[in-house]
C-alpha cells in the first residue's frame, strides 16, 4: 500500500479527528473575521476564520500577512488561523535609493 506524503507541517491528533497545521498567507478580507487564505504547500485556496483567543486577543489580520491555518484532513477547503507570523523574513522595500529630483541628486523638490 503506498501511503501519500502530508505537506503538512505539523498533525495534530483531536479526539474530533486529525488536524493540520500549514502556512498560508492571506489574500482577501472577508466581513466577520473571515479570510481567503493560500496555502503554500498545497498550491489553492482556503477560507479561513480567527480562533476565539487570537479574537479575545484582538489580534488583527491583514492582507498579505503569513498566518498558520488549522485545516482538517477531511474538508481542506475551511480551515481555523490559529496564529499570525511575523512577516521579518519577507524583504522590504527601500524608500532610501528613491530620490525626489534626479537633477541635484539630495532629494530636494524644486
């Protein structure tokens, strides 16, 4: 029997059935805490809702932020965001190599 390989990064056994967890990022904003999130390792799309303590925490999502979503392995298409990732490792743009005049180089508007 060939058993498929989880993409998964970590299975997490509940006594309601086997949980997923995987790294998404956001894509969309949805009224109610709701979130069409993509997952990386599974190439598609998901809608994804705020846990009750990332909620009682106020915690706030945005577009484009890195997220873990709790999936199951049953319905892959719904899953729980159960922390927001801190977005450190995505390269940020450098507004210093900008220049407002490009005729006398110090940035001065004329």
């Amino acid at each position: 029997m060939i058993s498929k390989r989880s993409t998964a990064m970590k299975i997490i056994n509940d006594p309601r059935g086997e949980k997923r967890l995987y790294l998404a990022v956001v894509v969309d904003c949805h009224p109610n805490a709701m979130f069409h999130v993509y997952v990386c390792s599974l190439r598609k799309l998901a809608l994804g809702y705020v846990s009750g303590k990332m909620r009682e925490s106020s915690i706030r999502i945005t577009r484009g932020d890195r997220v873990l979503l709790e999936l199951s392995a049953y319905d892959q298409t719904k899953g729980r965001i159960v922390r927001r990732l801190d977005n450190m490792s995505f390269p940020k743009r450098d507004d210093s190599s900008r220049k407002n005049d490009s005729d006398t180089g110090n940035g001065a508007v004329s």
